[in-house]
C-alpha cells in the first residue's frame, strides 16, 4: 500500500511538471522575439503547425522537384548505396 502511494505521490509531481511547462514556460518561450519571428514566417508561408507531415505543406510538390533535380544533375554528391 506504501508502494503504491508513493507511485500516485510521483505520478501527480510528474502530471504538475508537465503541466507546469505547458501552460506557464511554452507560453512565455512563444513570446520571445526569435520564437514570434519563427512562428510569423511559418504562418507567411502558409505552414500549418498542426500538419502531421511536411509533406502536407502545399509547397512541398515544389520543393521536392528541387531536390529531385539537383540529385539528377549531380548523384555523387549525395548519397550512394551498393547492394
């Protein structure tokens, strides 16, 4: 029973920590000017932070035919596997 209160006592310490840093120390880091000027250009560019993939972004068809186009041009400057 000793045990098993001193489990509950750790797991409500670790649920106020968590807490603590996301309601008190994420809110304050967000409005650091280095942080605001990330976010701000994120919402220029049309980058939802909600999005599960990069690939989401509607701009990343053309980033991808950029990065395609460089491997073409120069293969031994990137990655090669020999199987």
């Amino acid at each position: 029973m000793k045990s098993q209160l001193f489990g509950l006592k750790i797991l409500f310490c670790i649920m106020l920590v968590i807490a603590g840093v996301w309601m008190i120390i994420l809110p304050l880091v967000s409005d650091l000017p280095t942080v605001r000027k990330r976010i701000e250009n994120n919402r220029t560019a049309g980058i939802n932070p909600t999005a599960v993939f990069y690939t989401d972004h509607p701009g990343m068809v053309d980033i991808e035919r950029n990065i395609q186009a460089r491997v073409d041009s120069s293969p031994e400057s990137f990655w090669t596997f020999n199987f």
